[in-house]
C-alpha cells in the first residue's frame, strides 16, 4: 500500500520522532526507509507488551513516538496498551497491519477481531485499505492529538 | 545451583543503597514491590513508581525514557518476577544502544505483592549472565550487603547499559502494605520537572466512567 520512502515521509510530516516496532510481512518492507529516516528513530522490539510501555516511556521524555505492530501482537499486549492508554492516560498513536483484510471471506481470526478488540478498548481508529488513504491517516493523527486522545490506523494487509 | 529460600539482602538496605548513589536530574522508575519500598524511603519528582503495573512493562518504560531524555541517567528497579515475563526486553535495551540506564532486579524468587508465592524458578536463576548474554557491556550480581556497598559506585558506574542483580530477602510487610503514590500525580510533577510536551489522554479510563 505505502512503500518505505512514502511511510518515511508522512511520519516526519507528521513529526513522529521514534517508531516502536515489530514488523509483520507488510510493514517490513519499510524497514530501510525507515531506520533511514534522518528525523525518525527505529527501536525494534522482542514482543509487543513492551511497544506500549516503551513508546510511553518516549511520551513521558518528551517525545512523539509511533506503534507499529500487527494485530497477533495487539492481541498479545492487551494489558500494556491497557496500562498505558487508560491507566497512564497517554494520548499514543498506532499503526496496526490486519492481516487477511484484503482477503475476501476469509476466516482468519487475526482480522475477525482487530476492529472489535480496538472499540472495546475505546480507541478511536481508522482504516487504511489503500495508498490514497494517506490523506485520512495523516488527517486522523492529527485530530487525535488536538483531541488529546489515543488512537490507531488499521492497515489493511493481504493473506500471511 | 540451588537457593536457600529467601535467602539474600536485607531489601531495604539494599535498596537504600541504589538511593545514597542517586545522582542529581537522574530518573528513577520501579514497579511491583520496589514501588512501594522505594517512595518509602525517598521522593523525589523525578520518580516514577510503576504500580500497579504491566508486569514487565517497567523496562521498556525506562528504556523509552533513556532513549528520550538522552541526558540523564535513568534506573529503573524491578522485581524478579516481572523480569521473567519480559526477559526479551534484556534484548532489547542492548539492542537500543541506550548507554544511559541501569536496570537492577531485586530478586527474592517471589511474587511479592501478592503474598509471596514462589515463581516457577526453582534454582537460583543467574541474571546477571543472561543480561551479559543480552548483550548488556556490564552486568553485576551481588548477594552481600557489605559487598553491595563497597562495590556499587564503580557497579553503577560502569560502561552502559548495565544490569545490577540483587539477591534480597522478601520485603517486611510494612513496605509492602504501603500504598505507591498515585500515578496521575506523579506523572504531573514528572512532566513539570522533565520539561517539554507531555500530553496526557482526555479519555477516561473504562472504570472511572462507570460503563
């Protein structure tokens, strides 16, 4: 959907200064753009559950930090994004690959929930099902942090 | 090697210890028991006591704050078993290069706070080996008290990032009973003493709205 260079630039336009990541079959591809990014910061990470704490530990330093991570993993850091998003109340930002979106009738419980599970947590969120949709990101992002409230992009992503 | 059950430093000793080399602007977070010892014997605004908390969450959260705040020192004090639940995250402050934090484990082979059930390590667990093989340039342990003293200024300042584990008795239920300072105000002094763009979420947690 973006290609590196693409996602590299909406993120400095955006100001994020550090993406938190673990990358999944679609957002890998932007690894080189990314850890090339004069103006970004890639801080790879070993499991999900630590991103949040993580990013909430840039936020807490004065910094504008970015999640990136797929929904296997959103499912595996539920308790973190609890602790940080609602206990610490950290307006974080996220960037979430469902995999099998794009896949029509598929079964895939990885994209089943994504949706649902980001309501329950009360996050505001948007899809991004194409390039065109950059405009929407990058307009949702910014109504977050004037809002002053947490929130997550779905990437719409092809079969694993 | 096997480990005489709640055998170590006496915990606030130990701890009183890390607080006697706090250095000035250093930040200091904690989780689980350490949050509710720590603000015990000393407060200051540039403490974080990460309680109640992500188990494993409070590494990555000092590792955010030492990539942020490059200069300043950052310690962050957790407990044994909430490093077993993130010991990927010994991968990942070496991977970060953050040379600016020192992460100490308290380790009593307990679950503390919630009474002090075992945790499924039943031989001492070597910490400060899997720290050294995480890639961490200095990792320490120490089980004295008197070797702790006499060694922890040249331990705490060693080549960063570095791992201190302490081998410690199961905190005195005088510590553990005491509440940790609420974290919505600490964050406020923590962002008022750390300068610069904290915002904190308008959304309210599912709990205080009452749904």
């Amino acid at each position: 959907m973006f290609s590196g260079p693409e996602i590299a630039a909406t993120l400095a336009e955006l100001d994020f200064t550090h993406v938190v990541w673990i990358p999944d079959s679609a957002t890998g591809p932007w690894e080189t753009a990314l850890a090339a990014a004069p103006a970004l910061r890639l801080v790879r990470v070993c499991r999900e559950g630590e991103a949040w704490p993580l990013a909430a530990g840039l936020h807490l330093g004065g910094q504008q930090p970015l999640v990136v991570l797929q929904t296997t993993g959103l499912f595996e850091s539920g308790d973190a994004l609890r602790n940080v998003l609602l206990d610490m109340r950290l307006p974080l930002y996220a960037l979430i690959g469902v995999r099998s979106e794009l896949v029509a009738d598929s079964r895939d419980s990885a994209r089943t929930f994504a949706e649902p599970i980001l309501r329950a947590w009360g996050l505001d969120c948007v899809w991004l099902r194409a390039a065109a949709d950059r405009t929407k990101f990058v307009e949702h992002v910014r109504r977050c942090r004037q809002e002053q409230k947490p929130g997550a992009a779905l990437l719409a992503e092809g079969p694993p | 090697m096997q480990r005489k059950p709640h055998s170590g430093m006496p915990v606030a000793d130990a701890v009183q210890v890390l607080i006697d080399h706090r250095a000035s602007g250093q930040i200091v977070v904690t989780n689980q028991g350490a949050a509710r010892l720590w603000p015990k014997l000393s407060r200051r605004p540039l403490d974080l006591h990460y309680n109640p908390s992500t188990m494993g969450g409070a590494i990555p959260l000092a590792l955010g704050l030492a990539l942020a705040q490059t200069q300043r020192e950052v310690l962050v004090v957790s407990g044994d078993g909430a490093l077993l639940m993130s010991l990927g995250a010994l991968v990942t402050v070496s991977g970060s290069g953050a040379a600016n934090l020192t992460v100490v484990v308290l380790d009593n082979g307990l679950y503390e706070v919630t009474g002090g059930q075992k945790t499924p390590a039943t031989a001492a667990v070597d910490f400060a080996g899997l720290a050294k093989s995480a890639g961490f340039p200095s990792a320490y342990r120490f089980r004295d008290l008197a070797v702790w003293r006499e060694q922890a200024a040249a331990a705490l300042s060693a080549a960063g990032p570095r791992f201190i584990s302490l081998e410690v008795e199961p905190m005195p239920p005088e510590y553990l009973r005491s509440p940790t300072p609420p974290l919505a105000e600490q964050i406020v002094e923590f962002r008022r003493e750390v300068g610069g763009r904290v915002e904190i979420s308008s959304v309210q947690s599912c709990c205080r709205a009452g749904s």
